[in-house]
C-alpha cells in the first residue's frame, strides 16, 4: 500500500551538475505531475506526464529542465547544469485519473541544494 | 496572474477553538476546489473537497464553505487541535489543462495548547 515514493529525499549538487529526480507513482496511477516550491512561495506546477507522454510541460522551464515517464521504471526529472535559483522542493504527485475530480497524491518531495 | 489567493500567510488559534481559513479565487469556471495540508519536511496531503455545484462539505472536524458569487471559500477547523498546526493550501484545476492544479501560497496554521 505504497504512496508516491520519490527519491532521494536530499540531494546536493554543484552549479554546473545534473540533477536527477525520480519519482514512482502510487500503485495503478497512470498520470504523474512534478510541482516545485521556492522557498517562501507556493507550489508551482511543471509538467503533467502518462506513460511514455508529455501531456502538458507548460509549467516547465524551456532549458535545462526535461522531464520522462517511461514504459517501465518511474518518472525522472532531470535538471542539467544546475544554478542556484534551482534550489527548490521538488514534488511529484500521481492520480488514478485525468479529469473529473482529480485528487492528486503527493510524495515527500526532493529537497535539491545547488551550491 | 495568480487565480488562487490565500492572502493571510498565517494564522494562530487556541486549542479547541475554531480555525477558519480563507482563500479567493479569479475563475468561474472551476470545477472543484481541493485543500491540502502540509508538514514540514512532508509532501501536501489531501484533506477535503467541494464541487462547485456544492457550497458546503463536511468530513468530521473538517468543513469546506463555498460562495461563488463572491468566488471565495474557506476552511473551518473545528475544534482545532495542535496536531492540526501546518500549513493549508488550497487549489483548484488549472485554466489551461482540466489535470494540473493551481496552489495557493499557503497559509501557516499553529494551533496553541
């Protein structure tokens, strides 16, 4: 009866490094979602994705950031050449389905440091 | 543009007695609204739900109030307890995709014994 497991819960990075988050939905999800909360603000939605899809990466910066979700294995976010202002909470959620009353459930976040 | 305004960052209420926290909203066309609760350290939990065909939800200590004219709703907590000190977010569906949800900036809730 796992929740969203997203790992690592830390991670300490370089400005210049990769950053590699992943996240795994809860059993029969099928829709995940990657949020970000800046310290003192609210959480800001980044990309919505299915099995092997992009449905909406709206919400995601246009360099460095990519988002997947592939066929098997969870989702990774991955942000290349980390900067400061990439120090943030990183939250994944995952739904059962799109659309209707969509709850969404969340992980316990990636908590990435850039120096 | 932010359609999801929670404009009290905090809020401090005594044990047992009632917590209400307020959010405002910019577009009609919501569906629904959700609110989550948050710990520190913790990812968002879900806590309660209205449909805007509703204008009011209760799930035990737990009520959502509606006003659609007013596009606003609130949270009340009731007895509040300090295990309910957290922060509140509430959102609602985001305008462009019926899936991604638009947040709030949250409101710190702390309960005092």
């Amino acid at each position: 009866n796992a929740g969203v497991m997203q790992n690592p819960r830390h991670l300490v990075r370089r400005r210049g490094q990769e950053a590699r988050l992943r996240c795994s939905p809860m059993k029969g999800h099928s829709h995940v979602y990657w949020y970000r909360q800046l310290p003192e603000e609210g959480l800001k939605f980044m990309v919505y994705l299915q099995k092997e899809n992009i449905i909406d990466e709206s919400g995601m910066p246009k360099e460095r950031f990519s988002a997947e979700f592939p066929k098997e294995g969870p989702s990774i976010l991955r942000i290349q050449q980390v900067v400061r202002g990439d120090s943030a909470a990183y939250f994944c959620a995952s739904s059962l389905s799109k659309g209707g009353f969509n709850i969404q459930y969340f992980g316990a976040g990636t908590r990435l440091s850039v120096l | 543009d932010q359609q999801v305004k929670q404009n009290s960052p905090s809020l401090s209420v005594q044990e047992g007695r009632i917590s209400i926290l307020n959010c405002d909203y910019t577009n009609s066309m919501f569906d629904y609204f959700l609110w989550y609760k948050k710990y520190p350290a913790e990812g968002p939990t879900f806590l309660i739900s209205i449909s805007s065909i509703k204008d009011k939800n209760e799930d035990g200590r737990f009520t959502v109030f509606l006003n659609k004219s007013a596009k606003h709703l609130s949270l009340h907590i009731v007895p509040s307890q300090p295990g309910d000190s957290a922060v509140y977010f509430c959102a609602a569906p985001g305008e462009t995709s019926g899936s991604r949800l638009t947040f709030g900036e949250g409101t710190q809730l702390t309960v005092n014994p």
